[in-house]
C-alpha cells in the first residue's frame, strides 16, 4: 500500500481531527474575506451594501463549481492513492489542474458579457447597477485564477495534505484583509476604488494563492510540472474528473442559485430586506465554517477507504461526522438567535437592515444542522463517485421545498417566508441526505 494512503490506517476520528481542523481555519480565513468585504462597503453606504448582496449569490455560485472542479479531482486522485496507482493518480492530478484553469477561462468570459441581463433578472434596481458592474467586472477577469487555485487545492486535499491546503487559504486572506481597506478607501497614493477595490483585493489575493499552491505541491508525492502536464493523457482523466465534477459543480451551484432567486423575491420587499439578508448570509458562510471544512475533508478519508475497499472505515467516517453536524448546529443556531442583533451592529447602523438581519438569523439559524448534514453526505457521496445522488437530493431540497415554500408564503409573511423557506429546505434536505449516505455506504462491504 502507497505511503500517500495514509488515511486508510489508523484513528478515524484521529483523521476526521487533524483534516478537519486545518481546513476549519483555512475556511475561516477564506470566509472572513467576506466579512471584511462587508465591513469596509457597509461603511460606504446602504445601497453599496445592498449592491453586494445581489452579487453574493452569484460568487458564491461561481465558487460553488470551483469547488465541484475540485470535488472531482479528489475524489479520482484520492481513490487512485487508496488502489495504490501512483502513476494514475498523477495523470489524474495534472489533467485536473489543466481543466480548472481552461474552464475558468470560459467562465469568466460568459461572466463579462452577461453581467447585466444576469442582475436584470435578479430584479436590480437601475440605481444599483453601476456598483454591481463595478465589483464584478474586476471579478471576472479574475475567475481563471480562482478555479486553478481549486485545482491544485484538490490535488492537495487528494493527498491528506490538510495542512498544506490551510496555508494557501490563509496566504490569501491575509493578503485580501490587507488590500481592501487600501484598495477600497485609499491610501499611499492609490485612488479609493470603492466596492471594485474589493473585487480587485479578491483577485490579487488569488494570484498570492496560486504561487503559495505551485510552492507547496512541489514537495509532495504529487508535484504539478508543465513537463508532467505534457505527458499526461488529459482526455481519459479529464472524462473520470467530470464524472464526478459535472454534478458536483451543478450540486454545489443549485444552493446560491436558489438564494438568488429568493433574492430576487426580497427585492420586491425593499432594498432593506436585501442588504440585511445578504449581510446575515455572510456571516452564516463564517459561522458553518467548521461544517464546510468537515463536508472538505471527509472526501479524502472515504475516497482512500472506498478505493482501498475498506467500507467499514469510510461508514464511521461519515457517522462521527453526523453527530459533529448535529451538536454543531445546534449550538451555533442558539448563539446566533440571542446575538443576531448585535452581530448586525458590526455591518450597518440603519435600523432597517438590522431588523431583517436579525429576523433571518432567529428564523433560519435552526437549520444549520441539517445544512451541515447535506454537504458532508455530499462530500463523501462525491468521493465515492456517486454525485448524481448529491446533486438529486440538492436539487430536491431548493426545488421542491426552499422555492415552493418562500413562493407560497410570501405574500402573506414578507420576509419571513424567505427566511422559513430556508429553515425548512436545511432540515428537511439533512435528513434526506443522512438516509441517502448511509444506504450508499452500506452497499459495499
């Protein structure tokens, strides 16, 4: 057995520690950029606020399949190690490096030329527009960046190497925290640039990512080379990599792509109700960090268990982690419904927002749980080559739940129904996902 299949021995729960943890603080790291983000453009104003909540969702749609890229290339790489084939698992790891970066390309291209019929149709006041344009012009120039730095970030997660992931998450951050007040205010001889400031921290912050990506690589059993790359038979692992990144990637896009659509629906409500949602939407994205770095790094250990064919081991991967989502949430929706308040005070000064900030965290907060639930059966879904079943049951929980409900209830509760229909589509898409898993798990072995 390969020495880089290391997490087919040993403690489980020792495992699911030492992935776990330093994912937590590299997604920390990465979250808080969104915080900041919100800080410093809270501070310029409402309507800057409210001009990037509607452009949140579709960030965070864009990451979303940036990270379903990079779901894929773990899960083949991973269970290429578990099977002990090296040479398959760096083919595998160089065609998924070249894929993310080609495909970003695209992306960030369809990006520029439909930005205003996208926020046309997410009801964006014309008054907004022009913020929205300014933030997301930058961005998309730069969407390249952000799926190759998820390219070699899930060549790395393939690997076990936790650690090595979180420094590029914190290289990043750091650099982000440090350009937006420069770059958004001002300073040193650079004009204030306003909310492009924050898009354009964004994107350096993403270059500072891949270098630290490229260094790091290099000294694993794994090391990206463009002579390696030339080599390798892209086509066939590029075939094994959308397998599973084709609905992963559409499974992680379907969540923020139903957020923006119940945007939409509270932009009939006021300006108001959305900078409040999307401000509470941010901090929701740092608080369910843990829960994210969990659904992270499970795929390495199931992906090494499946392909190692230890099932046994890849099944308490997943129950351990369960209880962890379970006692997690809930405690998490108890500190968030006391504080929503004060958390508000922190983005904004305008009452109006902080009466919708803190009314989405009493209702919505009591889903965390079953939201934890869903994404780490996903992951270890998605590790086993069953994303079909991951992108089923997401699209079932904003389909046939989180839609339906805020469409029905909408008129007669305002905001409300937005926020229940999110509590609803968590707890009911938890326990769909929980069954799912566990009779997925249960078919091998």
């Amino acid at each position: 057995m390969s020495k880089a299949a290391r997490l087919t021995r040993g403690s489980i729960r020792g495992h699911l520690v030492t992935q776990t943890v330093p994912m937590i603080i590299g997604s920390a790291a990465m979250m808080s950029v969104g915080l900041i983000d919100a800080y410093f453009i809270g501070h310029l104003g409402s309507a800057e606020l409210a001009a990037v909540s509607f452009i949140f969702p579709i960030t965070i749609a864009l990451a979303s399949l940036g990270v379903g890229v990079m779901v894929g290339i773990n899960s083949v790489v991973s269970r290429a190690i578990g099977a002990g084939d090296m040479i398959l698992a760096a083919e595998r790891a160089h065609a998924g490096a070249a894929f993310a970066l080609v495909l970003g390309a695209a992306m960030g291209l369809a990006l520029y030329f439909l930005l205003d019929p996208l926020f046309s149709l997410m009801q964006a006041s014309d008054a907004l527009m022009p913020l929205i344009r300014q933030y997301m012009v930058p961005y998309a120039m730069g969407v390249p960046l952000l799926l190759f730095q998820m390219g070699l970030n899930g060549v790395l997660r393939a690997q076990g190497e936790a650690n090595r992931a979180s420094i590029i998450a914190i290289g990043y951050s750091v650099a982000n925290w440090a350009l937006d007040p420069l770059l958004i205010n001002g300073g040193f001889g650079i004009p204030a640039m306003g909310v492009a400031g924050a898009a354009w921290a964004t994107v350096l912050g993403w270059v500072i990512g891949i270098v630290l990506a490229l260094w790091l690589i290099r000294s694993t059993a794994l090391p990206i080379g463009f002579r390696l790359l030339r080599d390798a038979p892209l086509g066939a692992s590029i075939r094994e990599i959308m397998k599973v990144a084709a609905p992963a990637s559409f499974s992680n896009a379907i969540n923020p792509i139903g957020l923006s659509i119940l945007t939409a629906l509270l932009a009939t409500q006021g300006d108001a109700a959305v900078a409040g949602y999307g401000a509470a939407g941010r901090l929701q994205s740092f608080a369910t960090v843990p829960l994210l770095a969990l659904s992270a790094s499970i795929g390495a250990i199931v992906g090494q268990n499946w392909g190692a064919n230890r099932p046994d081991r890849a099944r308490l991967a997943m129950l351990e982690a369960g209880v962890f989502c379970i006692g997690y949430g809930l405690l998490l929706a108890v500190v968030l419904f006391a504080a929503g308040q004060w958390f508000a005070q922190i983005f904004t000064s305008d009452p109006a927002v902080i009466h919708e900030f803190d009314s989405y965290l009493r209702i919505a907060a009591w889903g965390y749980a079953g939201f934890g639930l869903l994404i780490v059966a996903n992951g270890a879904l998605n590790a086993v080559g069953k994303a079909t079943y991951s992108l089923a049951q997401s699209a079932a929980r904003v389909f046939l739940v989180m839609l339906p409900v805020a469409w029905v209830l909408r008129p007669a509760w305002g905001p409300a129904a937005i926020y229940t229909a999110e509590l609803a589509a968590n707890i009911l898409g938890g326990a769909l996902a929980a069954v799912v898993v566990w009779r997925m798990l249960r078919q091998r072995g």
